[in-house]
C-alpha cells in the first residue's frame, strides 16, 4: 500500500510540473486573419460603382504639375480619411495611372483597373488589420497621364482650345486629375497646388493662398488655393492657361475673378462687369439661405466651349462665356454654395434637393423674377412628356432634365401650401445644415415644419409622372 501511495505521488508530481510547463509557455502566434476590403464603389443606385466604401475623406492635399493642353499631368495626393470599419484595401477612383502609393507612410501595393484604383494597406501585425476603424489614416498615390485621354473626356469633364484646358464636370471629373471617394455623400477640405510654366495661370475651386515662382523647379510659377470647409469631389475644377485677374475683398471675404485672355478684349471687360455682381448676389441670397457658408467668393468664366451653362465649383463657380451678364445663372450657381456644395447629396437620385431648391433660389433673387408668373408658366405645361419621369427617380439618362424647371415648381407649390413664413423658415434651416442629406430627409424636414401632413403633396409633385391637379393642397393657387 505504501508502494501505491509512493508512486501515485510521483504520478502527481509529473503531472503538476508538465501543467507549469504548459502554463508558462507562450500562446502560439494567431495565423493571419481574413483581409478586409472597403467596397469597390458605394453601391448609388444611378452610380454603383462611383466612390468606394468604408472611408470617411477628411481631407484632400493635392499637388500636380501642368503643362500645355495633351500634354502629362503628374500629382502627388495625399488623401486623409477615417476608416468606419476595419479595412486592408481602399477603393479610389483615379483615371490617370497610379505609379506609387504609401499608406500611412509606409510602402503599398495597388492595382488600377479603369478608374478603379485599390490601396492595400501593409499590415504591421498579420493577425489584425491594417486600418482599425474608428482609426484616422493617410494614403498617398503618385500618378500621371494625359486627362484629355481618360475614359471620361465624353462625359463634359475635359474641355481644350488653343493653350488652354479645364477640368469640370458633373457628376464626375476630379477623378481626372486627382484620386478620390468620387461621390457627394463624402465631402472633404481641399488644397490645391499646382505647378505651371512661367506666365501660365492655374485656376481652382476655393481662396487663393499664394502664387508666385515655383521654389522647386526654375522658369514654372506655383499657385495654391484652399476649400476650408467640407464640399463634394464635382465642386472642384482645374483651370490652365492665360487669365484676365481681379482680387480684392468684398464684405470682408477675398475674392477672385478669372476671366480666359481667348476671349475678346471687350468680351473679357464685359465678363469682369458681371462677375463683380458676386457679392451682391450672396447678399440677396443670404436673405432666403442664412450665412454664406465658405471664406471666399469669386467666379470664372472659360475660353473653351462647355456644353453647360455653369458648374457650382467651390467659392468660384465656373461659367460658359456663353451666359455672361445673365443674372439668372450667376445666382442660380451661387445658390448652390449652400444647395449642394454644403448641403450635400446622399445620392444621385436626391438630386432635386440640389437643382429644385437651387432653382427656386435664383426664381426668388434674379433681377425682373417673379416666382408667380415663373409657377404659372411651367404649371401650364400641357405635354405628358414635360411631366414624366418622376422628379424621385428620374433615372441617369434623365437626371439633368426636368428638376430646373418642374423642380422649382414643386418648391414655389409647397410654399404656396406651407404660407411664406413656416416655408421661408424652413428653408433657411435646411440650408445652414452641412452634411449629406436624401429627399427624403428634405420631405421629412418640410413636414415637419407645418401641422399639415405633406405626405400626399410630395407624391404627386416628386413621385407621379403626371401634372399635378389643380387644388390647394397640391399648392396650386387659381
């Protein structure tokens, strides 16, 4: 029996030591988890594939070098973003060819196809991925090519004649010269400097910083310009070549007025007379939208033929010189500092909150305007074509049809049902909230301005494909 005790002691005592030895060995080393990748496109219904997802942009630093029309743009971007979840891969879109890229500094690979550029991120610790969300980070693409010759020069982003070039467009066009979340669900800030031969003028959305020789390189000029607050990817724009300047300060905001030198001479002059209205402008409509909501103002007029009138870009909005001295477009682009550039869209299809109410503030501030006489002129519409498809989901063919006409309507209609003084406060309101918003948050926002359920209001002006009857609760005062 002692035997027995003896040896189940020595039992035990190999048993606990073997037990300590495991309890201090170190866990092994998890294996590499499952890469995460942010989506290749935001999923619009109109766009799918525009933007990517999973990021937050915060911020764009963009510097290119520029020559004459056809020839190699190079850049340098540097975009700072929040993740919003977990990610190893980022989705830009980027239509001139990535050569390089470091996210948060450090060496990454990517692969381009078209416009669809993917970031993977290193990972520092194979079990974790690279971009924690909820984590602030950077990623920088170096790139170059001709924009003249990215996929998108027939969609109205690329414009050249003689020595000069612009990039513009709606609803696409930084993409061709920068990387970018190309969507206006994510709005960012904004620096721009771009490097062009001496005597050649860069002109950009946002307040000039400074211009003078370019300290890197002998015989180019720098210019740099600056979005301070939150605006889309469509409301920058990238100008090259000659231009008649004015700056100045008007009601205490710089100002910068560029007019192209391939216009005439009297053309130019008659060009720098409308745009010198800007401030005026701002004024007026400040009554109907509250504070302008950026530092500067300005406005540029091309020498090249958009087929647009004008494109609300940031602080300087960017006109055919076919609508000079129009009062109707320079408030209807100025009105979209506040309708569109800073009240953003959450998708295209919401694309009367920007264009409708645009629209309505420039019938409600345009000289010799009547909102009146402009609702009873459009409401007397008789095609059922004019009155098809639905201001809701006109679809992408039709998207920049009916929502500058019928759509101001639908706004002059709900003030009618409304009354002046609830309608007029509510759109203040909306105009002072930056950030993404749906139409059907503007719906929401309207009916919650009134006692009146709205409901069947908004369905037959945005849903139906029809005129709405004439009765006071569509809002058509006989």
């Amino acid at each position: 029996m002692e035997r027995l005790w003896l040896t189940l002691a020595a039992v035990l005592a190999v048993l606990a030591l073997v037990a300590a030895l495991l309890a201090s060995r170190s866990p092994e080393p998890a294996g590499p988890s499952p890469e995460v990748r942010g989506g290749a496109g935001l999923g619009d219904p109109y766009y799918p594939h525009a933007g990517g997802g999973g990021y937050d942009v915060q911020h764009y630093a963009v510097q290119v070098r520029a020559g004459a029309p056809g020839s190699e743009l190079q850049g340098t971007t540097t975009i700072t973003a929040t993740a919003v979840q977990d990610l190893d891969l980022v989705h830009l879109d980027l239509h001139l060819t990535a050569r390089a890229a470091t996210v948060n500094g450090l060496p990454a690979t990517f692969e381009q196809r078209g416009d669809d550029l993917g970031v993977r991120a290193p990972r520092v610790d194979p079990a974790k991925p690279a971009l924690p969300g909820g984590g602030v980070f950077t990623v920088t693409i170096d790139y170059a090519g001709d924009p003249g010759r990215g996929a998108m020069q027939n969609l109205g982003a690329y414009y050249r004649a003689g020595n000069e070039f612009v990039i513009a467009g709606e609803p696409f066009s930084a993409s061709l010269w920068y990387p970018a979340n190309d969507h206006p669900s994510d709005a960012a800030t904004m620096d721009f400097t771009v490097s062009v031969p001496k005597g050649v003028e860069a002109i950009c959305a946002g307040r000039l910083i400074t211009h003078g020789a370019d300290p890197s390189e002998a015989g180019r000029d720098r210019w740099s310009w600056q979005v301070d607050a939150p605006t889309v990817t469509y409301a920058s724009f990238l100008a090259v070549g000659q231009y008649r300047i004015e700056q100045g300060i008007a009601d205490g905001r710089p100002f910068v007025h560029a007019v192209s030198e391939r216009l005439s001479a009297s053309d130019q002059s008659k060009a720098l007379r409308w745009l010198a209205g800007t401030p005026s402008a701002i004024r007026r409509l400040e009554e109907y939208l509250g504070p302008y909501p950026f530092s500067g103002t300005g406005g540029f007029v091309g020498g090249v033929d958009f087929y647009w009138a004008g494109l609300e870009t940031a602080m300087r909005p960017v006109y055919s010189n076919r609508g000079i001295g129009s009062d109707d477009l320079l408030n209807h682009e100025l009105a979209h500092m506040w309708l569109g550039d800073t009240v953003t869209l959450a998708q295209w299809n919401d694309l009367f909150d920007n264009e409708g109410l645009a629209s309505y503030a420039q019938w409600l501030t345009a000289t010799d305007s009547d909102p009146g006489d402009n609702f009873r002129g459009v409401y007397s519409a008789g095609s059922r074509s004019f009155w098809s498809p639905p201001l809701s989901d006109p679809g992408r063919e039709h998207l920049f049809e009916r929502v500058y006409d019928r759509g101001p309507a639908a706004v002059h209609a709900l003030r009618s049902r409304m009354g002046d003084q609830a309608f007029f406060a509510m759109l203040k309101v909306w105009a002072q909230q930056p950030g993404a918003r749906s139409l059907e948050d503007f719906r929401r926002h309207a009916d919650d301005a009134t006692p009146d359920d709205l409901t069947g209001f908004f369905r037959e002006w945005l849903d139906e494909s029809d005129r709405p009857a004439a009765t006071t609760d569509n809002g058509v005062v006989r």
